[in-house]
C-alpha cells in the first residue's frame, strides 16, 4: 500500500514541481528518491544504478539523433530558411487564413524534421504579423503553434520526429509502420483540429475579441490603426540586404530531403541509421543552398550542439525516474492491469504509454519509460508491430501536452508571452482532446483491421 501511495505521491510530484517551473533534471531526482523510499528500495542501488541506468541509456541510444536534429533546426534558423518558409506560406496564404497560414508554416517545418523550439521562435514573428493584420485574438497563436508542431506531424507515418522514431527500436519497425490507418489517423486530427481552431477563433471574434499583445487591451480601432502600421511596415520587406531571404525552393528542399531520406534508407539499415543519414544529409544541403547566408557556421554548431545537450538530458531524467518507479512493486501491479484489461489487446498498450507521457509531461521521455517495458509483453501476443508502433506514437501524443509539458510552457510564456489563462484551452481541446479521441479510434480500427 506504501508503495502504491508512494508512486501516486511521487508522480504528482514530478508534475507538480515542473508546472511551478522547476528544472526538469531536479524535479526527477527529487521524484526519483521519493520513490525508491515509499517503495522500499535501496536508495544508493535506486539512484547509481537504476536511475543511471535509465539516464544514460537513454541517452546512448538517441542523443545523436537530438544532436543533429538540434543543429539542423540551428541551421535552417540562421541561414533564415525558416523566415523564408514562414513568409512563403504568410504571402500564399494571406492575412484571411491566418490561423492556417501559422499552422501550416509550424508543420512544414516539424514534418521536415526541425526542432519544435526552433519552430515556434521562427513562426511566431509571422503569427504576430498575421493575426495583427486579420485583427485576430493574439491568444490563439499558442494553440496554432502547438497545433501544427506537435498534434499531427510528430505522430504521423514517416515523420523525422523522435517520437515516430522510438517505436522502431523496440518493435523492429520503420518509420512509415502504420499502413493507412496510421495515415488517416494524422489526417483526422489535422483537418478536424484545424476545423475546431478556425471555429473558436471565429467565435472568439464574434464576441468583440480583437488583437492585443499580451497586458495590452486593444479596441477595434488602435487594432486597426496597428494593421495598418504593420502593412505599412510590409512594404520594404526583402529590398534591403539584411532583409533578404533565400528563395523558398532552396528553403524547402533540405526538409524535403530529410523525409525522402528517412524513409528510403529505412529499407536498407536501421530507422535509426537512416535518420542520422537524413538529418546529416540536409544540414549539408541546407548549407550548401543557403552558404551565402549562414555568417558562422562554426557558431551555429556550437549553439545546436547546447540545445541539443540540454534537451537529451531534459529526457534523460525523466527516464531515469521511470526507471527507479519501473523497480518498486506497486509499477508491475499498474501494468499487469492495463496488460489485462478487458477489450481490445491495444487499449492497454495505449492507456499505459499515453498516462505515463502524461505524467512526465513529455512524448519521448513517456515512451522511453514505457516501451522497454510493455513491448516485450505485447510483442508475446503476437500482434502486429506495425499497429504497436502507430499506436504508441499517437498515444505519446495525447495526455503528454497537459499544462506542465515543456514545449507548451516555452511556447505560451517564452515565446508568446501570454499565460496559461489565456492560451491554454484551445490547446487543451487541439493537444490533448482531439488526439485522444483519434487514439481510441485507432485502437479500435487496428483491432478490426
């Protein structure tokens, strides 16, 4: 009973020290200890060896492909490749799909494999610029932001992204497993959540809501006055040198590289060798298209090569503190139970996967807890690898963008500079409830199909 109490206790921690903006790393070793005592573990063993464990072979495993995603989104930051697809998709689209526009321009990017904090500081500015113009409530570009980073295209079949890769390690699959359920699935969540979003800005409009920085009211007419300001400011755009681009097909083709890539070379090697090709193959063409704009090249790999440390350790910890749980009774007991609930063989795999990314508040720290353990299991009954992995990918999609996930907070405070009062909701329904719904209905196609 302890032990149970203990984990219960223990999650909410991690989750509650997180939302308060503790540092990740801290908030799991504290979480991490509680654990092993409540549990009744040996805290040294707990700590030095199976937190470590956790750590660090987490780590080996996928700390290049942070690596090189990191410095790829770097790249594509500092040649201005990410202003130049931003602005492309502003200008096609216009000012009157706003809110497409940014979605649009955030997926772009994220489906080709650059780092979703490198996407949100690039779009941004465009959202702003849009949302002014369209006299849109600035509040809901957090949630276009979210939305097209992270609801569709990190889940889909043949994204670069890591947690469409983590699922092949354990369950010998490629980065396309899925067939076409896999692929409605991400269509589903993208039209339907698209819809839904253009709806509750409409709505919000119809209400008198109207563009306003973040603690700056605005009225119909000084948001007018601002639109005309920022046309006014649209006008030089790309005359001067410093406001230059590269053309948008030398933008484009790096990230189009990265996918063709992927998921050609996962034919022939690894998933994992593949991405490493793929990403190494557009940070190469990336600088070769756009060499006239990137000042240091030298410097932007420094930079990639931080936030890619940062990042991985950020995972790392959260693994390791699943590790210390995975040892404590009370965590077998959990996973028996969703292993045997009643119902379809995959609602077990996708409740667990989904609560525990959840709890960590993170897609890829939740899936490297959970499929080291769960595969194995659901590999014996003989299901289909394929569906497992869509599964899991979806599931890490889910319950993971509650408030206290990391790239949620960094978006609506860092980046936006609004609150979660403001900001949160429409990300709720886009993040979290829309995913989940198309989760049990994948759950329930593969299990028919």
């Amino acid at each position: 009973m302890l032990g149970m109490l203990g984990l219960i206790a223990s999650l909410g921690l991690l989750m509650y020290l997180t939302m308060k903006g503790i540092n990740i790393i801290v908030a799991a070793i504290i979480s991490a200890i509680l654990v092993a005592i409540t549990g009744g573990l040996n805290l040294e063993t707990a700590m030095t060896e199976h937190y470590m464990t956790g750590f660090t072979g987490y780590f080996k495993s996928w700390f290049l492909i942070f690596l090189l995603g990191a410095i790829f989104g770097k790249i594509m930051q500092e040649t201005k490749a990410a202003d130049s697809i931003a602005n492309w998709v502003k200008d096609t689209l216009g000012p009157s799909r706003a809110v497409f526009a940014v979605v649009a321009a955030a997926a772009v990017m994220t489906y080709g494999g650059v780092s979703l904090f490198v996407v949100g500081f690039a779009v941004y500015p465009i959202a702003v610029s849009l949302f002014r113009v369209a006299n849109l409530p600035h509040r809901f570009i957090p949630a276009a932001l979210v939305f097209g980073s992270i609801s569709f295209t990190m889940t889909a079949p043949g994204s670069p992204e890591i947690q469409n890769l983590i699922p092949t390690e354990f369950f010998g699959t490629k980065p396309t497993a899925g067939g076409i359920i896999g692929v409605l699935m991400a269509l589903t969540i993208m039209v339907v959540g698209g819809i839904l979003l253009g709806k509750m800005v409409k709505k919000a409009v119809q209400n008198g809501e109207t563009f306003s920085l973040p603690n700056q009211p605005a009225t119909n007419e000084t948001a007018a006055a601002l639109a005309e300001e920022e046309l006014e400011a649209q006008k030089p755009q790309n005359m001067g040198k410093d406001t230059e681009l590269p053309n948008i097909v030398f933008a484009i083709l790096p990230l189009v590289s990265v996918i063709v890539l992927l998921n050609t070379i996962s034919n022939f090697t690894s998933s994992t060798g593949a991405a490493l090709i793929s990403l190494a193959s557009g940070i190469f063409l990336a600088c070769v298209l756009m060499f006239k704009f990137l000042q240091d090249f030298w410097s932007a790999m420094a930079k990639g090569s931080q936030d890619a440390l940062v990042a991985a350790a950020n995972t790392c910890a959260v693994v390791g503190f699943g590790s210390v749980a995975a040892q404590v009774a009370a965590f077998s007991t959990v996973v028996d139970g969703l292993v045997n609930l009643p119902g379809p063989p995959l609602m077990g795999l996708a409740i667990a996967v989904t609560l525990i990314c959840g709890i960590t508040g993170s897609a890829s720290g939740g899936l490297g807890i959970a499929l080291p353990i769960l595969s194995p299991m659901y590999l014996a009954q003989g299901l289909d690898p394929g569906a497992m992995h869509r599964i899991s990918a979806l599931a890490s999609g889910g319950l993971d963008s509650l408030p206290h996930n990391g790239y949620v907070v960094t978006t609506i405070r860092a980046i936006c500079g609004e609150s979660h009062k403001r900001s949160y909701g429409p990300i709720f329904i886009l993040s979290v409830v829309m995913p989940t719904i198309v989760l049990a209905l994948a759950v329930l196609l593969y299990s028919i199909f």
